[in-house]
C-alpha cells in the first residue's frame, strides 16, 4: 500500500514539474514577444523621429533659398544655399544636409523629343542631344556600347511611341526579351537612377556618368547655369560648345568672378568663349540663374537614422515649392 502511494507522489511530482517547465516556456515566450514589440515601437518612434526632423530640414532648406535668391538676378555659388559640410545637433541626433543646384548638371528629360505635328518620329538630334552625345565622348570613353546609341536608348525610353529611333535603340520588344523583363518607360525620369533601367546598360557605364547627370521631375528643361558649374563639372561647357577645349572650359570656371557671371552675354564673351562664334540654339542653353535644386539630408537619431532628397522649385515670386520626396535609410 506504502509503495503504491509512493509510485503515486512521484507520478504527481512529475506532472507538476511538467506543468512548471510548460509555463516556463510559455512566460519565456511571453517575455521575447513582449521585448520584440517594445524594441519594434521604440524603432517606430526613432524612425517618426527623425522622419520629422527631416522634415524640418526641408522647410528650413525652402527658407535658405528663399533668402538666398530674393531680389536675385543670379544663382552663384557665393551665396548662403550654396554652404556645404554644416551640421547641426538636435536633440539625442544630428541633421546635415547639402543643397545642389540640379543646373549645374545635364538633365536627362531634356533627351526628349516629341514627334512632328504629323505624328512622325522626329530622327534629326536636337541640341540637347547631341550635347550629350559629346558629353559621352568626352567623359565615357570606356562606355559598354557606342554613344550613339546610348542617347538613342535614352530618348525612345522617355518618348511615348514604341518605334526604335535607330538600329542602336532599344524599345519594349527588346526589354520584354530579357530574363527578368519589363517594359520601356515611356515617359519623363523621376531620378537619375531610372538610368540602370536603360537597356544594356552596366554599372561602370552608370558610374561614369553620374558626376554629370541628374534628373528635374517632369521638366525637359535644359539650361546650365555656368556660375554653379565647379571645375569638375566644367566639361559639360564643351559637350555644349564642340569648339571648346575640356582644359578651357576648366580656366573659364576657374577665373569666374568670385559672384558668377552677371549676365549670359557676359559669360559667352568671356575667356576662350570669345573668339568662338556659337549657335543661338546652343546659346539659349545656357543661363546665370537657377530655379531647381535638390536637398539630400541626413538625419541621425539614437540608434536610427534617414536620408531624404527633394527637389525644390523657386518659382518667380520666390515661393519655393516640393516637386518630389524620397526617404530611405540611415545610407
């Protein structure tokens, strides 16, 4: 009878133990969920964060280039918009940001070219584009396929039709036939990063050109402001202008006065520009004032962080306007 209750206390000493070691696990469970839904809220609450810290730089980058530029007749880089490497604490973070002028680079919606009234593709390379062309040829010797037919590539991209401008081109049959497929864009860029979408296109070739290029949303606007251009950049001046020299476009920058250019006319009869006899249609590709400008910021807060860029507009009035937003990470 002793042995039987004694098999008995084991027996329930065992099941208790069970029971225990089973709402161990469950309370451990508990635990880990409970310290991964607070370390999740406490990302959320970085991340909102800095999301509003980054907001405050860009209202305070529209305020910059609106003291900057009222009363202006010229965009330079003397001017207060034009600060580069300030940062600024805040609370528990840090906040930079830098301000480029997106004319003092080639935009690429200006490779557009609509069809003529009759409706036919247009074939004959405006300005812009063979601006471009040269500027490859200048800048990408080492490109993965010809000139040419990167800027054809690049203008059937942004055009609405699907017809290949030339052999070289490349249209949705081409971009439906590759592993990962995908159609043509047909329509303006949003970024300079679209680029990569470009058929057969490769990174090294993206790399090289990624100092010259950017990209206004919605704008097919070309006009290089020659008092933001630095002297890496200058070599844009002789994709525009075949006869000037890459060295010569450098001095021209290089010996600007200290506030730009007070006027185009200034500028074109400056340095070796002036023995030079250019094309109105180049001309009128060329400007001392800048309406576009890009915000990239970098927020760091606590153990979070964001990057943003936007692309402002200053409009005549001197009201600045937000064209497009994009966030991303810490970067």
């Amino acid at each position: 009878m002793m042995h039987l209750q004694s098999r008995q206390r084991g027996v329930a000493l065992v099941m208790v133990l069970m029971i225990v070691a089973i709402v161990v696990v469950i309370a451990v469970n508990m635990s880990g969920r409970l310290q991964l839904t607070l370390q999740r809220q406490q990302n959320l609450q970085q991340q909102q964060q800095a999301f509003w810290y980054a907001m405050g730089t860009e209202a305070f980058a529209r305020q910059v280039l609106r003291r900057s530029l009222q009363g202006q007749e010229t965009a330079h880089l003397g001017q207060d918009w034009a600060l580069q490497g300030a940062v600024f604490p805040v609370p528990d973070g840090t906040i930079s940001g830098v301000i480029t002028d997106l004319q003092s680079c080639f935009n690429l919606n200006a490779l557009y070219q609509a069809a003529d009234p009759s409706g036919q593709m247009n074939t004959e390379a405006t300005p812009a584009q063979q601006s471009f062309q040269r500027l490859l040829e200048l800048v990408a010797t080492d490109l993965s396929m010809p000139a040419e037919f990167l800027m054809a590539r690049i203008a059937d991209w942004l055009d609405e039709d699907t017809l290949l401008r030339t052999a070289g081109s490349a249209e949705d049959d081409d971009y439906a036939a590759l592993v990962y497929p995908y159609y043509a864009g047909n329509t303006l860029m949003a970024t300079e990063t679209e680029l990569r979408a470009i058929y057969q296109i490769t990174p090294d070739d993206y790399k090289l050109l990624q100092p010259y290029i950017c990209v206004i949303p919605d704008e097919q606007v070309l006009q290089l402001n020659v008092n933001t251009l630095t002297e890496d950049t200058a070599i844009l001046l002789s994709a525009l202008v075949a006869e000037l020299d890459p060295s010569a476009a450098m001095d021209l920058v290089a010996n600007r006065p200290d506030n730009g250019f007070e006027s185009v006319d200034e500028f074109w009869g400056s340095g070796a520009l002036a023995g030079i006899e250019v094309d109105e249609a180049i001309k009128e590709l060329v400007t001392v004032s800048s309406s576009y400008f890009k915000l990239t910021a970098r927020i760091g807060y606590q153990e979070s962080g964001m990057t943003m860029e936007s692309v402002l507009k200053v409009h005549q009035d001197q009201g600045v306007t937000i064209m497009s937003r994009r966030l991303g990470g810490a970067g």
